[in-house]
C-alpha cells in the first residue's frame, strides 16, 4: 500500500505602503520592534488586521449587563404595587 504526500504551498500577495510619520515616533517605533524582535511591517500589518476585524456579537448576557441598573426597593410587595397601580389608573 502506497501512501501519497502532497504539499500545498500558499503564497500571499503582500503590498507595498508608503506612510509618511515623525522621526520620533519611527525612531521609538524601531526600537519597539527591536525589543520586541519583530519588523515594523509586521507591527503595522497586525494593528491593520485588528482594526479591521469584524466585532464579535453581543451575547445576551452580556446585553442585559449593560442595561442601567433599576432603583427599587428589595421589600417592596410587587404584588401590592401592582394593584396599588392599577386602582389608581382606573380610579378604584
């Protein structure tokens, strides 16, 4: 029996980018990417793809977390503000 092994070798256009910025900023920028022993491009193309990314969606937990918070009182009859809210809406 005979087992085949193929590659795929995928290639990925890159393309150039001129950006004009301050000496400064460049200078601080190469020296980050020193320390962190990566190139400017890659630190560049990398904040592109995060600004870029698509925003997860919201679960629905976390959408009921942001609502504001209500201010009611913990021993108050719900059941008693209810009628107490109906009766005066309908004059009873």
């Amino acid at each position: 029996m005979r087992i085949k092994i193929y590659y795929a070798y995928i290639w990925y256009m890159k393309a150039k980018l001129n950006i004009t910025i301050d000496q400064d900023i460049l200078d601080q920028m190469k020296q980050y990417a020193l320390h962190q022993k990566t190139s400017i491009s890659e630190i560049v193309e990398s904040y592109f793809r995060l600004i870029t990314a698509p925003k997860r969606k919201e679960s629905f937990v976390e959408m009921i977390d942001r609502l504001p918070k209500l201010d009611i009182d913990l021993n108050l009859d719900l059941k008693e503000e209810y009628y107490r809210a109906k009766g005066k809406k309908y004059g009873l």
